[in-house]
C-alpha cells in the first residue's frame, strides 16, 4: 500500500471513528437525561453500577472499532458490519423510546448512522440504512398514536423533511463516496499497470514482492520469482518493427499470466523482461509453472518469429526462492537474475533455478572450508563491484565443472580447475569501474591493466596459503603475460582458457558483440594451435555437445 494510500485510509478511518463517538455519546446523553432518579437508597446503589457497565461496554466497543475498522477501509461489509449497524439502530429505537417517542427531538440521530454507513460501504448500503430509520420512526408514531389518522398525518409531514435529509444524504454522499472509490481504483491501476502490456509495472512488482515476502515471513512460508526475457527480442524488433515488437510483448504478456494462480502477480519489469511472483511457492513447483510459460512461448506461433535466428520466439526463466536462497528482497531480486542471465548464457529458451556460490562444489567434493570462505569473500567483493565478471565466473566455473567430468580428471584435478575458474578474474578487482565496463577502445594503458590481470589475480591471493596451489593455474589462464608456450602451460590453465574464452565470446559484454554457440565454436576452432591447445579445443567442443542439455 503506498503512503498516499495510507494517509487517505487513516484520514477515512479517523472520520468514522469520530461520527460513531459523537452518535454514542449523544445517544447516552439523551437516554441518561430522560431519567429522573430518586434520591433512594437503591438508585443510589443502583445508577453506579449501571453507568460502570454502560461505560466498560461503551470502552470495550471502542476499543472493538479501534481494532476491527483500521484494516477495513474499502472493503465489503461482513456479518460483524452489519451486527454492527443491527445495534446502532437499536440504540437509536431506545433513544427515541425514552425521550417522548413521536415527539422525540432525538430523531435526528438517525442521520449519523446513515452518514457512517455511507462513508463506510457507499450508496446501496446507506439507502438501506435510511430506510429502516424511516421505517422505524413511522412504526414509533403508528404504536404511539394508534389509528388516530389527523394526528398521523400532522407527525408524517414534520418528519417529512427528517425523511428528505437521510435520503439525500444516504444517495448523495453514499454515491459522492463509490466515485471517489472508483476514481481511486483507477488512479491506482494507472499507478501500477503498465500500459502497453496491461501487466503490472516495476512500481506495484517491487510493493507487491516485499507484502509477499512480510506475509512469508508472518506465515513461515516460501515466496518464488521468476525472471523472464525473450530471447532475441532486439534481433525481432530490428527485423520486424517495434510496433511488432510491442504486439509481441502484449502476446507473451497475456500468455504468461494465463500460466500463473489468481494468487501470483506477473509484471512487466522492463523493456523485454518480466517478472513473476509466486506467494507460497516452493522452488520445486515454481519450476514446473516456468517450465509451463516457456512451453506455452514456444508452441505459440507468433507473426515474424521465421526471422528469429531460432525460427522461433522463445523465452528464458531464472527462478529463485525466499528464504531458502535469499534473505531479503534485493537478494532475491538477485539470485533471480543470477539465474536468468545463466539461462541466457547456456543456450536459451530454458528454465534455471539458481544455485548459490560453490554449491556444487561444496556439496559433492570435499573441499578445504577456509578456501570456501576466501573464494565467498572474493566472489562478493567481484559481484559488488562488476555484475558481468561475476556472472561470467559462475559461468567459466560450469563449463569447467563438465570439462574436467568430460576429461575423468582426478577429484583433486577437478577441484583445481574448478577452485582456479572461480578465481581466474579476480585480478580485474583493481581495474577501474570506467575501464571495466568501457564500450569505447581502450588506451595502451588501460588495454595493459586486462593483460596483466591474471598476475594482478596471483598476487591478491599470493599471501594467503590455502590458495598456493591455484596460483600458477589462474596465471597461465592467458598466453600472456608469461611468455609460456604450447605445453609449457599447465594442462589445467589451457582448459580454463578454453573455458574463459569460448564463455566471453558468447555472452553479451560492453566492448564485445555476442556471438552465437556456434560462432564461438568456430572461433576456437580458428585459433586452435595458436591461441588454444587444439587436441584440448575438439575435446572441449565434443564436451559441449554431451552436456548440451546443461548449457
């Protein structure tokens, strides 16, 4: 709820609060003066204790509203409202009845119910309660006076006007306050839809996935999200137009929310990607609903998808869960994208659920602890400082993990390998933000800071001396600037050049243009023999085509 949203409720609520106080307090006032107690020992005992319970009824009831009303502004009415309302015009009977019945000057109270039934729950239910006043008020006179019909007639015609001012301010305000509802309704959706796909914008995804996460939380629930891109979406616009383009964001829009619960909430979350929240959702099933949107994206035929480099639009999904990989909001925003950017890494049009930093590793290897701890502190320290190369990272350290399963490395070989992927980059920790992401050509200088990053890298790491053996694998990861050549470099540095390269060249970079998998299997083939170890280079690619269903 925003904070507009809140102060007009609390505004709304304090209003009713303050009408329903003065209609009790006056009717207690006009009931309490209509007695003339005696000076007798009983009404002595007596009027104590019956103002004592009237007032702890009168406190509890208060206390009641104070409670019960703040959650209900705008909402429908519920048996408790309309017990509620039974009782206020039941007081309003008693009112009447103790202060001269049909010449009661007290009739007038009626109008305080119908205003808080109008600013309450609207129109409808304010005529409603006009009505039982009138209706009650005509039976007092009826009971009082009999069949008397000139006398009838002379009460009808005072109260004629009474009867004029509970309509009117039932229908005129009742309606003032369902238009005022509506407009705010509208406002609201104009706030927090987005308008060219009619999902929700990025303003009501980051309010609603913070309420779900306080509900997890309240609950002891899970929350899902998912992260949603269509795979070469710009390719699609360049070709066919952006006009088709946003035909083609209204489509998947709709398809994607017929995907999801009534309880999930889909958003546009910007330009091509869109984001699903899925309250009280494990991981587990939040898959099988990403699995059934990328499905449903793929056997759709859409108009121009023949110009797709797939022949087809497809989508790619990156799902994580709260608390079970994230705990709070920013990291589970995070983790998702984490998990999208390697579906987008590894071939597309699949669905990722994220894996935390050296899971596999830490899981399924036996590992030294402090050098999961030194590789968690460097990973941060890069993920904080460059999304890319951590991205990057996470993806060289797969390919490296079914490289060394393709080759049957030893255990320990494969903890090298994996261990130095994790750390290959971490020497571009001392290359300035504006070089590190810098789109333009770089300076000598600067093109000088990348080529000694693998060094930079070594000596970060050199006085810490559970990392000693992963030294001389993260230095030679380059040709340069070592000098080495062929198989002078360590075997387990030529596969994770293989793996460092073929990763950069296929995945989206700000001074390099992506290539396709099979662009960047000819590129290693081109260089194999110079750049590249080529009995290493076929081996890597017949790799990638066993593991084809992990990348």
């Amino acid at each position: 709820m925003s904070s507009f949203e809140q102060k007009r409720n609390k505004q709304v609520f304090e209003i009713i609060v303050i009408l329903k106080i003065i209609y009790i307090a006056l009717s207690m006032i006009a009931i309490s003066s209509a007695y003339n107690f005696k000076k007798e020992i009983i009404n002595v005992v007596l009027v104590p204790i019956v103002f004592s319970i009237i007032l702890v009824a009168v406190l509890a009831y208060f206390s009641w509203i104070v409670v019960y009303i703040r959650g209900r502004i705008d909402k429908r009415p519920k048996i408790a409202d309309y017990i509620e309302t039974t009782i206020m015009l039941c007081v309003f009977i008693l009112t009447i009845m103790t202060t001269g019945l049909q010449d009661s000057g007290y009739k007038l109270l009626g109008i305080f119910i119908v205003l808080i039934g109008a600013i309450q729950f609207g129109r409808n239910y304010s005529l409603g309660i006009a009505t039982i006043s009138m209706i009650i008020i005509l039976a007092i006179d009826f009971l009082s006076i009999g069949s008397n019909k000139q006398l009838l007639s002379g009460y009808f015609e005072k109260d004629l006007i009474l009867f004029s001012a509970l309509f009117v301010t039932a229908f005129i305000l009742g309606m003032y306050v369902d238009i005022e509802r509506e407009h705010s309704k509208e406002l609201k959706n104009l706030a927090n839809i987005d308008e060219l796909t009619g999902l929700y914008n990025h303003r009501y995804f980051q309010e609603f996935l913070q309420k779900s996460i306080n509900n997890a939380d309240k609950e002891k629930q899970e929350v899902s999200l998912l992260f949603m891109d269509i795979d070469y979406f710009k390719n699609f616009n360049d070709v066919n137009g952006h006009q088709a383009g946003d035909l083609i964001l209204k489509e998947i829009g709709q398809i994607m929310k017929s995907c999801i619960r009534s309880t999930d909430a889909i958003a546009r979350y910007g330009g091509e990607e869109f984001a699903a929240i899925l309250p009280n959702t494990t991981e587990h099933d939040a898959v099988k609903i990403g699995e059934r949107i990328r499905a449903s994206i793929q056997n759709t035929h859409f108009k121009g998808q023949e110009n797709q480099p797939d022949k087809n639009i497809t989508i790619s999904i990156g799902i994580s869960s709260y608390p079970k990989r994230a705990i709070s909001k920013h990291q589970l925003i995070n983790t998702a994208d984490d998990a999208l950017y390697r579906a987008k890494s590894f071939n597309r049009n699949r669905v990722e659920l994220y894996r935390g930093i050296l899971d596999d590793l830490y899981e399924n290897m036996e590992i030294d602890k402090d050098v999961v701890k030194f590789i968690k502190a460097f990973m941060n320290m890069i993920n904080k400082k460059d999304r890319y190369t951590y991205r990057h990272t996470e993806s060289v350290v797969i390919y490296a993990k079914y490289f060394g399963e393709y080759l049957n490395l030893t255990k320990k070989e494969k903890i090298s390998l994996q261990v130095s992927a994790y750390l290959h980059d971490i020497g571009k920790l001392e290359i300035p933000d504006d070089v590190l992401n810098k789109k333009e050509k770089l300076t000598e200088a600067e093109r000088q800071m990348f080529i000694k990053h693998p060094q930079t890298g070594v000596d970060l790491i050199k006085s810490i001396k559970q990392l000693d053996e992963f030294q001389p694998i993260i230095k030679h990861h380059h040709e340069y600037p070592s000098g080495l050549k062929a198989t002078e470099i360590p075997y387990l540095s030529r596969m994770l050049t293989i793996a460092d390269s073929f990763d950069a060249m296929t995945s989206n970079r700000p001074y390099n243009k992506v290539k396709t998998q099979e662009e960047g299997i000819k590129e290693l083939r081109d260089n194999a023999g110079t750049q590249f170890d080529p009995d290493l280079v076929e081996k890597f690619i017949e790799m990638l085509d066993k593991y084809k269903d992990k990348f």
